[in-house]
C-alpha cells in the first residue's frame, strides 16, 4: 500500500497545478497520470492556449484576474516564460456584455471600430465588423511548457509521480480513499479527480454522477510570418478563435463545435473543420498562408452551460471539466481543489 495525504488523478494542467499548490500546503501528494505527462490524447498538449480577460460573466473576469497574477507568480517561482501578452480582440455577437462585465470588473478595455483595427494590427482585418473590442492583457499561455512547469514543481516540492499508471478502481471508506491503478493500491485522506474525459466513468465507479459530454475538437495551424497579432475571438454559432502559436503562425479552432467523443479511441482530424478554418482565415488573416501547415484534435470535456465543476465528495474532489475554456484559469483551479481537498 503507498500512502499519502492526497491522490491526484490526472497530470494534465490541471492536476499538475493542483498537485503544485498541495505540496506548497506541505501535503503529501501521489499524482498519477495513465499515459505520459505532456501526451496528446487529452485537453492539455499543444504549443499555445488562448488567455482572456473578456467575458459576458463578471465572475469569470474577476477569476481571470485572479488567474494572470498566478501566471505571473507562477513566472516567478519557477523562472519560466509562462505567459505572453499580446492584447486581445473580440468582435461578433454580444461583445457590448463583455465590455459590461470588463468595465463591473475595473479592467481596461477599448472599443474601437472594425475598420481602424487594421491601422493598429494589419495582420487582422475586421472590417465588416461595425466595432470591436481590444483588452490589454490578453495573450497566450505556452501550454505544454505549462504542464512540464507544474509538475516538475511539483515533483521538486516532494510530490511522486506515477506515469503510465492507469486507475482501475476508486472506494471510499471511513479512512479516505482507495486507489487501484497499475497493480499498486494508493491509500490518501483525499482524491482529486482532475482526469477530463475520462472522470465520468472514473467517478462513476465510486458512486459519483458526472454529467459532462466528451466532443472531440479540430484545431488548425497557419504560417504567417508578419509580428505575431493579438488575439481574436470571434463570437457566434460557433465561436471561432485564432491565437498566435510559436513556431508555426497562427492557431485557429472552433469552439464546441466537434462530435461526442469516446476518449479511449484515437481521434481523428475534422477535415470539414480544417476546411472551414481556412475560409476564415483566409477572410481574418490575409497575410497568413491559408492551407493549414498541420491539425489535430483535442478533446473537450463539456458540462451542459459550459461552467466548471469544482465540488467535494465525500473524500473525493471534482476538479473541473472545464468546458474547453479553463486552461486559462489553471493555477486558480489548482488552488480552489487543494483547498477543498484541505476540507
């Protein structure tokens, strides 16, 4: 039997933040990941991920926030580059609620119309728009370096990483938590559950209801060889997003918009969606080569109003499917589950 204070399932950004900020509490941490950390069968692999403060909800903008000075403290501790700003544009539906909530919040913002935006950014044309948003902060996270970051912090911090260490069972009893994974059993006061696709049948087999649907989602990448330009969402049905991805130009995706997904099987590349990219880059980014230089999938894991599930049960904590839109978020989300795994 190994033992220790808290069993994290899952070593994607998320259990890597939250298994960081447990062995920074001095908890005892067993973090267990069923394939290899930084692989691409889940939510967390790939160069760049999106970072925002514009969103219709207040809450969320106070949580991202919150989240840019953990990036930065994160930055700090660790001496990695974690973050890169490069502001943020949105346009399309509803951004006059964004504007709302960015201004509830104190954060700065401009509008500006669509056709003066290609005298601040001529990578972007948003001409058609009548006006857009511009956020200062925004930027990208390095994603994979993000992961590396957070669990080779944890594992310096005296957490024990075990890779390729598939969870086969889960039981509670009156002394925490029972973890059957790899042939070992992994006794803890506590689990954190942060596996993605694959926490519903997980915590299903310990009595827990989990409903999240899996969708398995095409992103695209684009050679654009001008100044990396901000960020851009794009709001509509679906939203339709692009980022700058070091080392290949731009990234571009459509936000829940791929098939439920079963995540043991290999995923496949949407080539309708890489098809449908192209178009809207070609129309967005006129200085970037439309036909994709690569694009893969990843997968989300979405709870039916797109909000996150950060909840305790019993001696086994929830931690967040996040909907396709909490990697920005991830030091906070770590800090909220190792709080409710304290009780």
């Amino acid at each position: 039997m190994i033992e220790s204070d808290v069993v994290v399932i899952g070593a994607g950004v998320m259990g890597a933040a939250t298994a960081r900020e447990l062995v920074g509490t001095g908890a005892s941490v067993t973090l267990l990941e069923q394939f290899r950390v930084g692989h691409h069968r889940g939510s967390s692999h790939g160069r760049s991920r999106i970072f925002r403060l514009s969103y219709p909800d207040p809450m969320y903008v106070a949580m991202a926030q919150e989240s840019l000075a953990l990036w930065c403290r994160a930055e700090e501790q660790t001496g990695a580059t974690l973050l890169t700003v490069t502001g943020g544009l949105d346009a399309g539906e509803g951004i006059e609620a964004n504007a709302e909530a960015l201004r509830q919040c104190g954060v700065d913002f401009r509008m500006i119309r669509g056709g003066e935006a290609a005298d601040h950014w001529p990578q972007v044309n948003l001409r058609d728009h009548s006006t857009v948003l511009f956020q200062y902060d925004a930027g990208i996270i390095h994603a994979e370096r993000a992961v590396e970051t957070f669990v080779a912090s944890a594992v310096e911090g005296g957490a024990k990483l075990y890779e390729e260490t598939r969870v086969d069972g889960m039981e509670q009893d009156e002394n925490g938590v029972v973890v059957s994974a790899g042939g070992h059993a992994f006794r803890a006061a506590v689990a954190v559950v942060t596996a993605g696709a694959w926490s519903r049948p997980l915590l299903a087999r310990a009595g827990i209801e989990l409903d999240v649907v899996p969708t398995r989602e095409t992103v695209a990448y684009f050679s654009l060889h001008e100044p990396s330009p901000p960020t851009l969402v794009e709001w509509g049905a679906p939203a339709v997003y692009a980022l700058p991805s070091p080392g290949h130009g731009i990234k571009a995706g459509e936000h829940v918009a791929g098939p439920a997904a079963d995540p043991e099987l290999d995923g496949e590349v949407d080539q309708g969606a890489v098809e449908r990219l192209s178009f809207w880059v070609r129309d967005r980014f006129p200085s970037a080569n439309p036909f994709p230089i690569d694009a893969e999938t990843c997968l989300y894991t979405n709870t039916h109003d797109q909000h996150f599930v950060l909840e305790r049960h019993g001696n086994i904590v929830v931690g967040s499917p996040c909907s396709g839109h909490g990697f920005k978020f991830a030091p906070l989300i770590g800090r909220r589950l190792a709080a409710l795994a304290a009780g």
